[in-house]
C-alpha cells in the first residue's frame, strides 16, 4: 500500500444526475480506486416509470418546502442567528494551534541548528486533534540575534501516536497505535526515508503508552535498543461453546465458541478506562525482537522508563516509575498523591562480539528489582545528567503524605555509583517543599514534567518549567547546590513554556490571557559570570496566525494579576494561609460609555490546580464577546506556599467559597466590575465552587454554567475513581485515614452538608450544565441529580450532555458545542 496519495474528484461531472440526497450516502476506500455510491435500503421499485417518480418527488418537495422549519432542540429563530454569528467566531479561536512538542538538531553544516516542533489542532468535522511537525533552521548572527528559517510547508502527522528522536538524532522513532486489535507499528526513520518498519502484534503487547504519566520511551546510548512501557498482552479468557466451558480455550476465531469476561481486572480509574496494565519491554531495532522485562511484580505498574549510564563490563540497568496497586487501584489522572517509587531492573541484554547490546533469547527472571527510594513516598520524572553522575527526580511526597490531590514538589538527587552497586544510595534534596515564602520570592516548586533533555553543557543545571503564583515561568536549577533562579523575565505577568533546549539556549513558548502565544529564544547574556542574565528575542513564526477580527478583538483587552486580601484573618490561619491570594483580571482597555462590561467569575478545578496568566481559547473567546474576567486562584491553589496550599482541606464549601465572593467584591469596590451582571463558570471543582455560589450567594449572579461539577459529595464517594478525595477534602489531613470504602452514617451527613446540594432551596440562578458521560471522576448523576432538583423547583436550566466524553469534555466537537452553548446563555442574561 503507498504511504500517501492524492484524490480529484472533478470525474463526478460526468456521472448521471443523483438520486435524492437523503437516499444516498458518499463512501471512499482506501482500497477502491474510486469511490463508490451506497443507496439507501428505502428506494423505488425498478418497474416504477419516470413520469411517476417525478410525480412523487414534486410532492416530497413540496410537502417539505411547505413544512415550517425544523429548528435544534431549545433553539428559536432569534438565539439561532446568534447561534450563528457566535459559531464562526468561536471557530475562528479553536482553530489556533498548539505546540505540543520540540527537539532540535545538530545541523549537517555543522554551523547553527535544526528544531523540528509537533503541533496540533483542533479538526471539528473528524472530532479529533491534527497533528502535524514543521521545522526551521535557526542560525545566529552578530550581536546574538537568531534567525529561524521555516519550511514552506507542515507535514502532517496521520495516524502518529508519539515520536521521539535518538540521542544522536540521527533516528526518529514513529509510534502507531491501532484503534482496533491490530498490531502496533513501529517505525526507525533517518533523514531520508523509513529503515526498519515492525508490527508488534496483540498477543506481544497492547498499545504504547503516549499519556504524558505511565508513558517512557527511551533510547539506549548506541541506538540499538528502545525500553518503553505498553499494554501487557490480554489476559486469557474462559470460552464456551454449545456443550459448556471449553478445556484450554482457543486462540482462534470459532463461530461455534464464544469468549467469557473472566475476572473483572481494575484499572486506574479516569481516562484509562478499559486501559490494561503497563507493562515494561525492550525492542532490538535491528531484528525487531520485542522481549518483555521479566522480575516486575505483577503488583506495579511501570512507567517514565529510562535507560541509566551503561559502564563497561557490569550490567546494564533500566530505572523507572512503579505505582502499587495494593490495596487497590484508585484514580491517577491528576493525582500525584498515589505512593510510587523509583525503581532498577537489569535489563535482558548481553555485548554482541561487534559490542553492541542485544537482547537475550532467555532473560535471567531472577535478577532482583531494586527499590531506590524507600526512604520517600514519591519518586517520578526520573532524568540522568549528560555524564551520568546524577538521577535526579522530582516527588509529590507532600501529596502523599497529607493526602492532597497536589501540592508543593520538591526535587531530589542521587550519586550515581560507578561501580554498579545500587544498594544503600543516599538520597540528597535539592529543593525542599517552601511552606510560606517572602512576597516576590521563590514559591515552590510546582513542575509538571520535565522535557527530555532538560540539562545545560555544564552537567548539573537543569532548566524546567514552574507556576509562580498565577504565572507559568522558566527555572533554572542547579543540582549540586540547590540554587534556583527565575530566568524568564520577572517584571512579565505573561506565562511561559519550555519547549526544547538549544545547546545551551532555550525556545519557549510565551502567552497572555488576550496574547496569542509566540515563540522566545533565551540565551545566557555572559556565561562566565555566575547568575548572569537571560536575554530573549523574538521569533517570527507561522504557527500562531489567527484572523484579523480575533487580533483586533484581542488588542481591545488588557490584563492584570490583581493581589485579594484574605477576608476576616483568624489566629489559627498559618502565616501562608494569611497571605493574599491571586486573581486575574482580563478587560477591556477603556470602558465603553464609562459603564463596566459584565463579568464572568472563572474557577479551576482540583481543587489543587491553578488558573495560569496563558492564552486559553475558551475563555479569551468568551472575553472577546464583550466581557470582563474575574480569574480567581483562591486559597489551597498550586503556586503560593505549601501552607496556603493545604489550608483548604476540611474547608471547602467555605473558605473556598468566601475567597471568591471576596474577590468579586474586591472588583467591584475599586469600580472595575459592576455588581448588576455577574455570571460565574467552573468545572470540575470550579462547578463545586459555582453550584455553592449560586445557593450561598443567590442575589449575586444573573447566569451560571458548571462542567462536571461535584454537587453531592454524598453519592459521589460510592461511585467516583477517587473516593480519598471526598474524604480528604471534607475532614481535612486526617480524612487520609479515615477513608473506607464503607462511609458512615455520619460521614455522609457531612460529605451532604459540605455539598452544593445542601444549599439548592435557595438557588434561583439561571443555570446551564455541560456533562461528560464516559466521566469516572464526577459521574454524570452528580451533575444530572442537582440538575433536575433545579427544575424541579423552577430554576431555568439547560443541560448538555456528550456520550462519548470523559471529565474534561475536551473533545474538539464537544468542547466547541459546550462553550458555543454557554456563550449564548450568558448573553441571554447579562446583555
């Protein structure tokens, strides 16, 4: 089969006229050199004359253009129009791109480097992201300027799960998951074409972990061996046939068996649903071997693999990520408070006489895994220095130990030992968990992943990315001296990305609230001077276009990270938790006719996560319509100090709630927000916090819109992926042991009473609800059941529901029809 091909379909001018198009249905095949046309199963009879199927259709065509119009559920003429005309503009904002990934490359000249970035984007009509690489060459000129020159052209990316360059660069790894239970495709690129193409079939392994937490995928240091973490193969399951269960089963497809369940097998819980145990293999690139890593305790599953220093003439070791499923698997998405370590297993391989590594035929099962982090409950991120002498990873161990969703990281090292011997190595921190720090100081570390490659020439500092208040900012560490510095600049309330490092500068990504993001190459000003500065300079791209109307819309906004002092500070409050909290406040640059634009109240989720001061495309479109934003990181949100941090647990549906209302207060006293249309939006936890706003605060707000919001924690402990959380954040630190999968009496009157629903007889906010209905986190009976006591007590309400979206509806059709409805429903009430 060609890899790509290219259709015109002009022959169709030539074909008779078609049959009515609700009889007929378009179909191309890959494998038909044309396309071909399905008719409908309801069609005329052959004997049937001409003159008497023009009769009938006359009548079908005059009966539907005498029928009224059929109009969308909930729609009428008027809000169609503005159904519309909001449509396309909101269209106009998916459709700017993101850029997920970059690397870059020694160029063949030898003078300046290749970057190669994968992009995606939204494509509404297939309900998928697109992704595509575009590259550029970049060469640097007097005075440190730099060029980068792109490629005329992206090329898209059909059907690619992930990519990830050999160390030398000089081979791409492409990695094709199938939809079905076809193989998996792995295919070995140089520069010009395709090496070596494998298909792994299912009886070896599932599909490549591509996740962003479980996944690793790491090349050895002489490029003939790839460690990755996949599906385990599926387990065998009971077959019957029509005289009973079948002795040994069948591999083979019978139409005179069928296959049972078998035991229910858990998974992790929220967007791994139906997803099988990661498991750890190694594949030989040149043979195209796959051998699984014996000696994993069935109990862990394994993730963020790498290859540790290889040392002549001792074993070679693969390091990685083990999660226990003792005593059960409870959800991951989000969650860095499950116990996990950092683990070494020696990998199957022996020196070849032309001493290169290849795997054995029969794996020693009895080399020892090690556990290197006993001393700590959390261990992940697992990244070498360039020379070897250091692992270094970052842990949640505050999560874990208090229980909390998220919270403060701290970064940790461990001496490498030459000789091999990896027992008793010393655990020696870098960065520990900052409690409360000094206004403008270091905060924290608050880090979600590290890029592959994230070490500067001199071998111990690293450069990663971290939330700063309500700001995303670049870092660098050193890891023998424990130093950190904020090296994107400080007097910037933009937030920044790291993407890739370039030799010893950096490319970034840097975005506003109402700046589209752009691309920033940083470089050491003068690198013989300690703490020297960064300087960054424009790149110009082609990746961020948009329209002019979205540019001319956005250059009318301004933003600004307003400070909110905590309301009636009590004595019991930890000196972080007494701190004021952040909101960010987007707007219009000049009021227009001296009177203030509605506001729209925005709350994150977790309730650990925070708003970051970046480009969202949702919510920037929501501003372009004509309203202010009021952005709130109240207290118990990533970036401000451990202590404000777990100052929330046992308090929500209280402290969080007054954060908010104070934080609309704030606006409205310094008279940049007016107190006549307010409406307010969250997901999540931030539908936690919209749901409680509108019942305890019922006069405040004209409109509401939740996304998968927790409305009752009572029905939700039985039934979510994350039972702790209830328990956690309704009594505080100590619901960490007191969590049973068997609640109380007296639990459930408290997870009632710290609910939304506990306040529903005072609610009468117009009110619009977006569910997922694949969502473990918060099923969609939360959200429904406080729904439908709305109605119930005659509360407008109008309700979304997507089948096939999991918690975060973020689905390219879901997402667009989600934010579209809730557009329109703001409009109804706060213009």
């Amino acid at each position: 089969m060609e890899r790509a091909y290219l259709v015109k379909l002009n022959w169709l001018s030539c074909l008779p006229p078609p049959p009515p198009s609700h009889l007929l249905s378009l179909t191309i095949s890959p494998h038909s050199p044309t396309p071909t046309l399905l008719r409908s199963s309801f069609s005329a009879p052959r004997s049937l004359s001409t003159k008497r199927s023009s009769a009938i259709q006359a009548l079908m065509d005059a009966s539907v253009s005498s029928s009224p119009k059929d109009l969308p559920v909930g729609l009428d003429a008027k809000t169609e129009e503005e159904y519309a005309s909001l449509s396309s503009l909101l269209q106009e904002f998916t459709s700017i791109p993101n850029i997920d990934k970059a690397w870059t490359f020694k160029s063949n000249t030898g003078i300046g480097s290749q970057a190669m970035f994968s992009i995606s984007q939204a494509n509404l009509l297939a309900n998928k992201r697109r992704k595509y690489a575009l590259s550029a060459n970049i060469s640097k000129g007097s005075c440190n300027s730099v060029n980068f020159q792109w490629s005329p052209f992206p090329v898209e990316m059909t059907g690619v799960s992930t990519v990830v360059p050999s160390p030398s660069g000089s081979k791409l790894l492409v990695v094709r998951n199938p939809e079905n239970e076809s193989p998996t495709r792995f295919e070995i690129w140089n520069q010009g074409h395709v090496e070596k193409e494998f298909n792994i079939p299912q009886s070896v392994h599932g599909s490549v972990y591509c996740d962003g937490w479980f996944e690793g995928i790491s090349w050895n240091s002489n490029e003939t061996l790839i460690a990755y973490v996949a599906e385990e193969a599926s387990p065998s399951k009971p077959t019957f046939n029509d005289s009973g269960y079948k002795k040994g089963g069948s591999a083979d497809k019978d139409c005179g068996s069928w296959k049972g369940q078998g035991e229910w097998e858990e998974d992790w819980g929220e967007t791994y649903a139906g997803k099988r145990q990661p498991a750890l293999f190694l594949i030989d690139i040149n043979s195209g071997q796959v051998q699984p890593v014996k000696g994993i305790s069935k109990s862990l599953s394994v993730g963020q693999v790498v290859w540790a220093p290889s040392t002549q003439g001792l074993h070679q070791y693969l390091v990685f990520v083990g999660w226990s499923s003792n005593p059960r698997k409870l959800g991951i998405k989000y969650c860095y408070n499950r116990q996990c370590a950092l683990y070494a297993v020696r990998a199957p391989v022996y020196a070849s006489e032309a001493n290169d590594l290849e795997l054995k035929e029969s794996p020693n099962e009895d080399s020892p895994v090690l556990n290197l982090t006993q001393s700590i409950s959390s261990a992940f991120f697992p990244s070498f220095s360039p020379d070897g002498r250091f692992l270094v990873f970052l842990s949640g161990r505050s999560s874990v130990d208090s229980g909390a969703h998220s919270a403060t990281d701290s970064l940790h090292r461990i001496d490498w030992p030459v000789n091999g011997q990896l027992s008793s190595l010393k655990i020696i921190d870098v960065i520990p968990i900052v409690q409360s720090a000094e206004d403008g100081c270091f905060p924290g570390l608050y880090c979600s992943n590290f890029i592959p490659n994230p070490w500067l020439s001199d071998g111990c500092t690293m450069i990663v990315s971290s939330t700063w208040g309500s700001s995303q900012v670049i870092l660098s560490v050193n890891v023998l001296s424990g130093d950190v510095s904020r090296i994107s600049p400080a007097d910037s309330n933009f937030s920044w990305n790291l993407l890739t490092l370039d030799g010893d500068s950096i490319i970034a990504v840097f975005s506003s609230p109402v700046d589209v993001p752009q691309i920033r190459y940083g470089y050491l000003v003068d690198k013989e001077i300690k703490n020297a500065a960064w300087d960054w300079s424009d790149v110009s791209s082609p990746i961020f276009g948009c329209s002019a109307k979205v540019n001319s819309m956005l250059s009318s906004r301004q933003f600004t990270i307003l400070k909110i002092p905590v309301k009636d500070v009590s004595e019991c409050l930890t000196k972080g938790a007494s701190k004021p909290f952040e909101a960010i406040f987007v707007s219009r640059q000049s009021k227009k006719n001296d009177v203030c634009d509605p506001l729209i109240v925005v709350l994150h989720g977790g309730p650990h996560s925070v708003s970051l001061s970046g480009f969202a495309k949702s919510y920037a479109f929501l501003s372009s319509l004509g309203y202010s934003l009021l952005i709130v990181n109240y207290r118990g949100s990533l970036g401000f100090g451990e202590e404000a941090l777990q100052s929330l647990p046992g308090k929500i549906g209280s402290q969080d709630v007054n954060d908010v209302i104070t934080a609309i207060d704030h606006v409205i006293d310094t008279g940049v927000a007016s107190p006549s249309k307010i409406a307010v939006i969250g997901g999540s936890h931030g539908g936690f916090l919209t749901t409680h706003l509108i019942g305890q605060a019922p006069d405040k707000f004209v409109a509401a819109a939740a996304r998968n919001p927790v409305c009752n924690l009572a029905s939700m402990v039985g039934i979510t992926d994350i039972p702790d959380w209830c328990y956690v954040e309704t009594y505080g630190v100590e619901g960490k042991t007191k969590f049973t999968e068997a609640p109380s009496a007296e639990d459930l009157a408290l997870f009632h009473s710290k609910s939304p629903i506990s306040h529903i007889s005072k609610v009468k906010t117009p009110t619009i609800f977006v569910l997922g209905a694949q969502d473990l986190r918060v099923p969609l009976s939360n959200g429904l059941q406080y729904a439908r006591a709305l109605k119930e007590r005659g509360v407008e309400v109008k309700i979304l529901v997507f089948p096939n979206d999991v918690h975060a509806i973020e689905r390219p059709q879901s997402d667009y029809e989600g934010f579209l409805n809730i557009a329109v429903w703001f409009n109804k009430y706060c213009k």
